[in-house]
C-alpha cells in the first residue's frame, strides 16, 4: 500500500553537502556582522577630517560670535538637509579665529550664543561657557569643544570632524 521510501547511498552525500553549504553561508553572515562591529568598537576606523570654508575674512567683525554652517564631513548619501552641521565662529582679531561646538558637552544639547552676555547658554539643563568656552557653571564636565581654524586666500576654514563623543 504505502510505497517505502528507498534510501539510496546518495542521501547522506546531499545532506552532508546542504549541511556545508547551510555552515558555509552562516559563517558568511557572521563575519559580514562581526567584523564592522569589532571594527568600529576598536576605533579602527577614522572619519575623515575636511577643511570646509565658512565665509570670507571680510564676513566676519573682530570681537563677534556668529553661528556658521557646513557640511558634516562623513555624511551619507541619502542625508539631505541632516548632512548640514554648524559651529559658533569667534574672530579674535585680524587673523586669529576660534570655532566651537554648538553642542554642550553635559549630554549634546545645542547651545545659543548670548551677544549681551558674553556667554554660551545650554537649555536643556542650565549649563553657562565663557566666550572662551570654558565652564562656566551648571553640569557640563569640560569646555565647549573646538575646532581648528585657519585662513586661506581670504577664505576662513574648519577642519570639520564627526560629532565628538562627550
């Protein structure tokens, strides 16, 4: 009645075949997986750090702080507008720029620029920076982070780097 399936000497060959290849294609994904994620973890990889011009000597007035805007260094393709990043551009004098983060180093909020006080002001959680960027009071931990500066033919440029880890 029921036909009894015959067992030929070609099933355990197929079996043990699929068995690699079903090993073979899952040590593929692991690796595929692993080894990007113990790379990052390692810090292996390094963002790239780019000169990006902010404006001409002339935009900018000795003793101001304005908030200029460039294009984050390791942006993605499909970033569009979150591609745009910005910093608090300070002109010191004739050549001597500084630029720093907009973001508090307590926990990353942006902070403003207060003209009529001097001061950097943190809304999330009350934290004040000197126009220098130091600390100055409230729970951020260190100063305002900053970025190198510097003026080429007329042109005032930031070494751009990824958002710093706080």
């Amino acid at each position: 009645m029921f036909a009894e399936s015959a067992t030929t000497p070609e099933d355990p060959a197929r079996r043990r075949f699929l068995a690699a290849v079903s090993v073979g294609l899952g040590s593929l994904a692991a690796v595929l997986v692993v080894v990007p994620s113990i790379w990052f973890l390692l810090g292996l990889r390094k963002a790239p750090r780019v000169w990006r011009t902010v404006g001409n000597i002339g935009d900018f007035q000795i003793g101001t702080t304005v908030e200029v805007s460039f294009k984050d260094p390791s942006p993605l393709p499909w970033s569009g507008v979150t591609a745009k990043t910005a910093a608090w551009l300070r002109r010191e004098n004739e050549q001597q720029f500084i630029a720093f983060s907009v973001d508090c180093t307590h926990l990353g909020c942006p902070v403003r620029w207060l003209a009529s006080a001097d001061l950097f002001m943190c809304p999330c959680h009350g934290g004040v920076f000197y126009k220098d960027g130091r600390v100055a009071s409230g729970p951020p931990p260190r100063p305002l982070v900053t970025y190198p500066v510097r003026v080429q033919n007329g042109a005032v440029q930031i070494l751009t780097s990824p958002l710093p880890i706080t």
